[in-house]
C-alpha cells in the first residue's frame, strides 16, 4: 500500500502541476491557479500520516517506509524548485514573458549552482533522516529497525557524495572550450517577470 501511494503522490505533484499551471495561464485565473500549485504539500502529508498508520498497525518496518521518508525529504526539497522551473517556462510560452535562464555552464556561476542543488540534496536526506529517526522512537528499540537506519546511512552517503561533487566544481571550476564562449545566464534563480505573475 505505501509503495502504490508513493507512486499516486508522484502521479498527482504533476496532476496538479498542469491543473495549476492551466488555470493560471490557459483559462487566466491565477489565484485559484496558485492555490492549486500550494496544494501540493497535502500529498506528501497523506503519506506521512497512512506510513505512520501503517507502523501503528503493527507493520514490520522494512524499504517501503524508509522510500517513504526518502520520497517526502525530497519533495520538500525539490518540489518547490520543480513549480518554479514549470511555471518560468509556462509563462514564457503560453504569456510571452522572458524566457527562463539556463543553469550556468562555466566557472564559479557553475560551482554556485551546483552548491545550490547540492543542499536540496542535502536538505532532503536530512529531512528523510528525521522521519526515519522518528519512525525508529516511535516502533522502540524491541522492534525491526535495522532497514530504516539502513535507509539513515544511504542518505548520509548520498550527502557526502553530493557534497563532494559540488566542491569539484569549486576546485576545479569548468572552463568553456576554446572558440565556444562563455556567455551564458548566472544562475538559474527565476527573473522577475513584470505582469505575468509566475509562481514563486
């Protein structure tokens, strides 16, 4: 039951991506629009509670749960970034607003951005690593806790890593070749848009 609704809450972040992004730009109703956007959140806390129903159940705690605290980690992290990206690119092609930067290629913009990322990556291990301690508190140290700290030291790895690829863009910052330039955007951080209105 976890892993199906794992799957429904990613099925409806982008159901109700596009139902946000239409009602703001198609059908031009841009409160109710971004209401719907805000909405998201509620999926990740119907997950929350059904995983912690399911351990009070009396569930052995196994990979569905630790998924679980994975999936909700991330989307805290990415799902806000993820609307922004959409509704940039939305605005620009249905409103005709500016056409959203492209994450820098090249020196230390690049270094930036990939630091960036990195602590949403960072940010969602350490919120997974929360849920999954809290997860362990509640089922007591009597009970089949190995697959959740399992889950705990997947995340701080997966940190590590993300951090080490960050500072190799900091060390050893990416150059353009030779004759292909340099100019590209800053950053990827969303541009005001005037009178179009994006979601931020």
């Amino acid at each position: 039951m976890v892993v199906t609704l794992i799957v429904l809450c990613e099925v409806g972040f982008w159901v109700l991506l596009a139902a946000g992004l239409g009602l703001r730009y198609l059908l031009r109703m841009p409160r109710t629009g971004a209401a719907v956007l805000l909405a998201e959140p509620m999926l990740e806390l119907i997950l929350l509670v059904v995983t912690a129903v399911d351990l009070k159940n009396g569930a052995e705690p196994d990979w569905k749960h630790g998924l679980a605290a994975v999936y909700i980690g991330f989307t805290a992290t990415h799902g806000h970034y993820m609307i922004k990206w959409a509704d940039g690119h939305a605005a620009h092609r249905l409103r005709g607003a500016p056409r959203p930067a492209k994450p820098p290629r090249y020196g230390m913009a690049r270094a930036a951005h990939e630091w960036r990322m990195t602590a949403r990556a960072v940010g969602a291990g350490a919120v997974a690593a929360v849920l999954l301690q809290l997860a362990i508190w509640y089922i007591g140290d009597d009970g089949q806790v190995a697959s959740l700290r399992e889950w705990q030291i997947k995340m701080g790895v997966m940190s590590a890593v993300c951090v080490v690829w960050a500072l190799s863009y900091t060390v050893w910052p990416k150059k353009p070749k030779p004759g292909t330039g340099g100019g590209e955007p800053e950053d990827d951080r969303p541009r005001e848009r005037g009178t179009t209105g994006t979601f931020r």
